[in-house]
C-alpha cells in the first residue's frame, strides 16, 4: 500500500487519515510542507489549501488539497499559488 503524508490539522485531515488507514495505506502526519514527515517524501501528500505553497511540495510527489464547501476560497488561492488539477 501506498504511504501518504498528510499536512492537516482540521477533523477533515483526521477523517481522511482514518479512512486512508482503515483501507491498509501506511499514515504520516505532518505539521507543515518543512516537516521531516515531508522531507522522507510519501507517495503522495494530503494537505489543507492554506498550508500549501507550491514552491515547498517535494519534486514529483503528488499533492491532493483537502477542502470542504466552506474552504473554497483557500482552495482557489491555492490554485493561484500554483497548485492544479
């Protein structure tokens, strides 16, 4: 199974690690983009749109923005920032 950083400090980063977890993926949580946790570099990473910067993602690894309907306007910051699906 995959291992999967996630950059979250809301219940949505807890639900989505729960989830991930239950279904046999190994979790990491990380503070921020600069944690160690990040460094070691997952097979993806999980954030919340106000912790991304695009400039701090590792090399190639993909990057999945956690939003809900009420975080839409840092998730379009977020694409401004760089970010994209």
């Amino acid at each position: 199974m995959a291992r999967i950083v996630i950059v979250a400090g809301t219940d949505a980063g807890q639900d989505v690690a729960a989830a991930l977890s239950a279904a046999g993926h190994q979790i990491v949580r990380a503070e921020s983009l600069s944690s160690p946790a990040v460094a070691a570099q997952g097979d993806v990473i999980f954030i919340e749109p106000w912790l991304y910067a695009a400039d701090s993602t590792p090399g190639d690894v993909p990057v999945v923005l956690l939003s809900s309907a009420d975080a839409v306007a840092s998730a379009v910051e977020a694409v401004k920032n760089g970010a994209y699906d």
